[in-house]
C-alpha cells in the first residue's frame, strides 16, 4: 500500500499499511531526524519512504503534529484524497 505521512511542515510518500497513531508518530520521529549510521527500528521495518510515485495510488493520509505549517500543495492533495 502507499500512503502520505504529514508531520508539520514535512512530508512523506511512504510504502506500508496504514500506520497506527503511536507508529505514525514514531515513523515521523525516525525520519525527520537524521542520524547517521542508524539502522531502522524492526517495529517500523515494514514502511519505507519512496520517492517516485503517482497521487491515484495514495490509499491512505496520516497527519502527525509537527513544527511548521503544512504546505499550500500538500493541504490541496490532502483536500483531493479526502474526497475520493
């Protein structure tokens, strides 16, 4: 499945099912901070983040309280997927 994981004014394409709250925070945590080496928790092993995607494969949104206001462009494809 694909999705899009929104933290603030950050945001991510990401292949997995949906995220439960507490991973979708923890997702969000795990890649917003970048450390070097780090190798991904095996909790969170199933979700990848992807770069090269279509918007019509989205099958889910998850939205994490972040610093920073989300983007005019991702607020608009949030407002398209909610209407599918």
């Amino acid at each position: 499945m694909l999705g899009i994981l929104v933290h603030g004014d950050n945001h991510f394409i990401v292949r997995g099912p949906l995220p439960s709250p507490e991973t979708s925070k923890a997702l969000a945590w795990h890649w917003s901070v970048i450390e070097i080496g780090v190798v991904t928790p095996p909790a969170l092993a199933q979700w990848r983040i992807s770069s090269r995607e279509f918007r019509e494969n989205l099958n889910w949104a998850v939205i994490v309280p972040g610093d920073g206001e989300t983007s005019p462009a991702v607020v608009e494809l949030l407002n398209e997927l909610s209407l599918d």
